[in-house]
C-alpha cells in the first residue's frame, strides 16, 4: 500500500465543519433579524387558518351527516322480530324495566 493512501478506520468518523455550523446559526439569527426587522409579523396573522379550519371541520361533520345518510341499511329479520313487545316481554319473562335501568 502507498504511503499517500489514506485508510479510514471503521471508529474513525470525519468531524463535522465547525465553519458550516456557524453559518447555518448565522443564517438562521439573520432571517429572525430580518423578520422583525422589516415587521413581518404584520403579514403573520392566525386569523387565515383558523377559519379554514373551521371551515373544515364544519365540512366534515356535513360530509359525515351525508355519508351516514347514504349508508344507512335497514338491519332485517332478527331486530324487526325484536322490536315487537310481545317477544321482549318473552325474552325477559316480564322483568325487562325491572333489569335495564
């Protein structure tokens, strides 16, 4: 092997650049100065996604409603017999207000 090849030990890990640290922070506090600087924050206002928001939400609960609408099946056999009151008075010998609360 040459003397001018360089072999990395697998522990070996090439340190960071403190340079390009400093300038990501750099960069960074300068965007923040520029905002308040110029006031910004006068453009920076909540009050936009909160009505979308509410305007989704009030969406959702209406698409909801609709969806539950068009779903809806009637159950049949078995929940039509149960509705009738003499087969309940069967099925709980008489007793059913006195065991559903």
């Amino acid at each position: 092997m040459s003397p001018q090849a360089q072999v990395l030990m697998p522990d070996a890990q090439p340190r960071a650049s403190t340079r390009g640290k400093f300038m990501v922070a750099t960069l960074f506090f300068a965007v923040i100065a520029v905002f308040y600087f110029f006031d910004l924050m006068a453009y920076v206002s909540l009050d936009v996604p909160k009505a979308n928001r509410n305007k989704l939400l009030a969406f959702t609960a209406e698409h909801l409603r609709i969806l539950d609408e068009a779903s809806r099946i009637e159950l049949g056999f078995p929940f039509d017999l149960y509705k009738k009151e003499v087969v309940r008075t069967f099925i709980y010998g008489g007793l059913r207000d006195q065991i559903l609360v």
